[in-house]
C-alpha cells in the first residue's frame, strides 16, 4: 500500500517537474499556446472521464457545460463590467444547477438512449447560444473578454496562463485521484461493473450518478471560463456537437478510466490537428483514419493497450 | 388553414426522408446493436453519386438510382469487413468512436471527390405542382412518398416473407439460438449493413432534389435520423417510419408557426420529451442493453 501511495507521489512529482522544465524552457509562444490548450482539453477530459470511465455513464453534449462556463464569464465580465473572479464561482454554480436539472430525469436512463439524451441537450444548448442574440452575441458571439489579473499580477502572458491551466490540471488530477480511491470511487465502480447489483448492496445510484455528472459538469465549466480569458473571444461553433463527440474520443482513446489515459488522450487530440496540417486536403481523410485505427488496434485505449504490449513483451522475454 | 396543410406537406416530405434514414438506422441496431454515427454520410454519398452519374455522365435516372444504391451498399459492406468485423473486443463505445472515425473519414473522401460546392439536381419528373385545398404539393413529394412507401413494404415482405429475412429476424432476436438452428450469423450481420446503407443511399437519392447537396449535409441528417429512430423506437420497422413522419410534421409547424431558426431545437425537444416520457419510443420496444 504504501509502495503504492509513494508512486503516486512520485508522479505527481514527476507531472510537476515536467509541467515546470516545460513552461521555463519553452520560449516559442505557439508551443506554449497549444500546451494551455492541451490543459484545458485535460481537464475537460478529466470531467468526463469521471462519468465515463468510473461510473459508465455517457454524455454526448459536455460541450454545452464547457460553452456555459465560458459564455457566463463573457457576459458577466464584458456585459456586466465584473470580475472574473466573482464570474468564476458563479459559472461553476450555473453549470452544476443545469447539470442537476438536465441529470434528474436524463439519467434514468442509459446505453444508447442517455447517449441520445445528452446530444439532444447539447444541441438545444448549442442553438440557444446561436440564436438568442440578445444575451450571447448570437453567431458572431463575444469579443474583448478581459485577460485574468490577480491584484497586480496579470495572466496576459502565455507562460503565465500556461502556468494558471496546468495548475488547475493539477488540481483537478488530485481531486480526481482522491475520489476515485475513496468510498465514493468504489461505489461508482460498482454502477460501472452491474448498477443493479451496486443497489443491491445499498449504494443509492441515482444520487451517486447525479452528484459525478455535476462534478463532471463542474470540471468543463471551469474549463470553459479557462478557454473564454485565454482566448479573449467565443462563439457558439467551438461549443457544437463534434466538440462533445472530440471530448468523449479524448477518454476513449487515452483509455477509460485512467486519470492519465485522459492527459494523454487530450494531448494526442490536440495535437494531431496541428500535425496534420501539413496534408490540407487530406487533412479529415487522415484523421479519420488515425481514430478508426487506433481503435481497431487498441480498442481498450492508448494507455491499457501499451501496457498490455508492454506486459506481453515481458512475459515473452524475461520468463 | 391552407397555411398549416402547405407546412404539413413539407412536413411529410421532409418525413418521409427522416424515416427512410430512421429505417437504416433500426435495420443495423436490430442485427447489431451497433448505431452507425457514419450513416448520415452514406446519404451524402448517395446524393453526391446520383448527382454525378445522372447530371455529368447523363446515365438515364433508374440505372443512375440502382448503380448509386449498390454503390454505396457495396462500401458499406467494405466498412462492415475492414472497420467493425477486424475489432477483436467490441465495447460499444469502441464500435461508437470507430463509426465517428469512419464519418470523418467518409466527409474527407466527399470533400475530396466533389470539392466544397453545392450541387443541386431538377425533380424526378417535370410535372405542375398539384393544388390540395389551396396547398400546393410538389410532385417530388409524391415521388419522395412513393419510393419510400415501396422500399419499406418490400423491407417488411422481406423479413417476413423470405427464409433470409426469417433467418436475419432470428438473428436479432438470439444471435446464440439462430447460430444452433443453422443460420450463418456473420453473413446476415454483412446482409443487414447492405440494407442499411442502401437504405442511406436511397434517402439521399431521394433528397437531392429538394436540397443543396454538398459533403457536409450527412451530419444533421444523420442525427435527425437517429432522432426519428429513437423516437419511434429503436429497432421496429415500423416505429421508424412513424417517428420519421411525426419528426418531420412537429418540425415543419414549428418552422412555420414559430421561427426557423428553432428547426433543430424543435426535433431534439421532442425526442427529450419522448425519452423522459416513454424512454422505449413510441412502439416501446424491448429494454436497451447499457454500455
């Protein structure tokens, strides 16, 4: 056990150390942007994965928690004229009370019909930021969202807000981890493996499942107001439904339930845009082709299935 | 009065499409339990096919309707053989995420083929609108109605008729039972993706009239027809074309009374209101399996 709890410090230690040698030793603004993107798909991720990965739950529309946490911070702070530190909890409490009126009857259901579920949310979601043009700048959307200040310490620069996002990966790493290895993770790996044999055991589901998918919600909020102060203008396209579907293929192909499978699966979907670049038109056929692959070779995601070759090779060799 | 008949003609036109989609959709589910997020793109295909071989190499319109349909039923098996039969532990998300990849992929090749523009294509026939009580009906929508009237009864003569048809019913039933009594499973898993992405195809062939076809038209058509297939209950036939046509007429009134700009928002509140309300759609169907 505690050989166990000394790994997990050491690798937090070692994230750190990395999360550190990476923001001091990259000068180059463009590396320094796509890792801040990186973290805040992370901590998307992270989000989801929770729900997906640990309590087998499906969501198909995150992105519309991701895009109220960002569009509640642009209005408060452009419209309003207010802090964005007093926009942050109040994001994070609008997004936990839509989680919790949409859970209530969304989660009764599951499989395919609470895949459907989702979706149809995130869409209704999606066209009420399109088209209420009153409140959320309709297609066009928000410009001018101001940078993060802390008293007389800014945010502007992208090495400081690289700072700012993976300091909130960290946490939210942490605070997942805890969960996980608690009571409540074991409960929520019971409605994972068979939800009628969990009640059956006296874990009360329905709340269980509605309190992760509000922290899970929770978690793209904050990543929403993360994005909204980095990038300085939203609009409703970067909270559509491909969003939600690129979040759900981040946790599967890092690997469901694993907290860094999550990091890695975000990474890589972040990433490989950027890469593919180089094939312009060819762009979409690759990247399909790179997701269908992956998941034929490594249907249990990138992290289980590298350990799986891993443990394979060593049997083969070292018996 | 005459307003509201004209909106429920286009309501049903617009039915009749989400429900030949819809059908794709149960036809694959029932034999697979697999939902096909690459199917709106076989549409596309099959819109984008008809315009070239109709409009460019000017083939007459019923050979252009069965090369596209065969076409596109012949990549659908493909995708059967390369992408879902090679996955050696199928989860279902897996199969999800793969189908995601395989409609991205799908969008690429369109993209490629036909470029960015639109295309459009004249009616099947160049008859006068019919007028109705002061509505007028394009003959389109007949032609709409009519191909998707005989695509569903020859479905329904299909599976309950033929030996082959029994076989794929039996399949869907108990994979397990029908393998003891004899039936290859893996050909009819092959056979149901044939009908299902014909049916896609012959949906966009269908449409191509009546819209602008272009590679990203697949997405939405997809989802509202999965919409329709979910609301009519996944898996039944039948529920598939009652949950294309109450798609299509809720949607159309709601464009014409409210604003059209809440199209969408209309066909995704009613499928909330009939999962919160009667999760099994409206022919209930028997209980979804959980990821």
């Amino acid at each position: 056990m505690s050989s166990k709890l000394l790994r997990k410090t050491a690798s937090y230690g070692i994230f750190w150390i990395a999360v550190a040698a990476a923001g001091m030793s990259i000068d180059n603004s463009y590396y320094l942007q796509v890792l801040t993107f990186i973290g805040i798909h992370s901590i998307l991720a992270l989000g989801l994965n929770m729900l997906m990965g640990y309590a087998g739950q499906i969501s198909l529309g995150h992105a519309a928690f991701y895009g109220l946490g960002a569009y509640t911070t642009a209005i408060m702070t452009v419209h309003y004229d207010l802090s964005p530190w007093l926009a942050l909890p109040c994001a994070i409490c609008l997004v936990i009370l839509v989680a919790f009126i949409v859970g209530l009857p969304t989660l009764k259901l599951s499989g395919y019909y609470l895949g459907m579920g989702t979706l149809g949310f995130g869409m209704i979601v999606h066209i009420i930021f399109r088209e209420w043009t009153s409140v959320t700048g309709g297609a066009s959307g928000y410009v001018g969202i101001p940078p993060l200040e802390l008293g007389a310490f800014s945010f502007s620069s992208s090495r400081n807000y690289f700072y700012l996002v993976w300091c909130t990966v960290l946490i939210s790493i942490v605070l997942c981890q805890r969960l996980i290895d608690s009571r409540i993770g074991r409960a929520l790996r019971s409605i994972h493996d068979s939800e009628h044999a969990s009640k059956a055991v006296g874990v009360n589901t329905r709340n269980l499942k509605l309190q992760v998918f509000m922290l899970s919600a929770a978690l793209a909020g904050v990543a929403g107001f993360l994005y909204a102060h980095f990038v300085s203008f939203i609009s409703p396209g970067t909270f559509d439904f491909i969003v939600s579907i690129r979040i759900v293929t981040m946790v599967v192909i890092g690997g469901m339930a694993s907290i860094w499978g999550a990091l890695l699966g975000a990474s890589l979907l972040t990433l490989l845009p950027e890469w593919l670049h180089a094939f312009s038109d060819f762009e979409m056929i690759v990247y399909g082709l790179i997701l269908m692959l992956v998941m034929i070779i490594l249907p249990q995601g990138l992290t289980r299935g590298i350990l799986d070759i891993y443990e394979r090779s060593h049997k083969k060799y070292f018996k | 009065m005459q307003e509201a008949l004209q909106y429920v003609f286009s309501g049903i036109t617009n039915g009749a499409i989400y429900a030949a989609i819809a059908v794709g959709f149960s036809l694959l589910y029932n034999s697979t339990e697999l939902i096909n997020f690459a199917h709106g793109e076989f549409v596309m295909l099959g819109a984008l096919i008809l315009v070239t071989l109709w409009n460019i190499f000017k083939l007459p319109l019923p050979l252009a309707f069965f090369i596209t349909v065969f076409t596109v039923s012949g990549m659908g098996l493909l995708f059967e053989r390369l992408a879902i039969r090679t996955v050696s532990k199928p989860h279902p998300i897996v199969l999800v995420i793969i189908t995601v990849g395989a409609s991205i992929f799908f969008r690429g090749i369109g993209m490629l083929l036909w470029g960015k523009d639109s295309y459009s294509v004249p009616s099947f026939s160049d008859h006068a609108p019919i007028t109705i009580f002061g509505a007028s009906l394009l003959p389109q929508s007949l032609w709409i109605l009519v191909i998707v009237g005989i695509s569903v009864c020859a479905l329904h003569f299909f599976f309950k008729k033929t030996l082959t048809g029994k076989a794929m019913q039996a399949c869907a039933i108990n994979k397990r039972a029908a393998r003891l009594s004899g039936i290859h499973s893996e050909k009819m898993v092959l056979l149901a993706f044939f009908l299902s992405t014909g049916m896609g195809a012959v949906a966009g062939i269908i449409i191509a009239p009546i819209t602008m076809c272009s590679y990203n038209m697949g997405t939405m058509l997809g989802l509202k027809g999965f919409c329709a297939a979910m609301l009519g209950g996944l898996g039944s036939l039948w529920g598939s074309l009652i949950g294309g046509f109450l798609l299509g007429i809720v949607e159309a009134l709601g464009v014409g009374f409210f604003s059209s700009s809440l199209k969408d928002a209309i066909a995704f509140l009613l499928l909330l209101l009939i999962l919160y309300m009667r999760p099994g759609g409206i022919m209930r169907v028997k209980e979804v399996k959980r990821f």
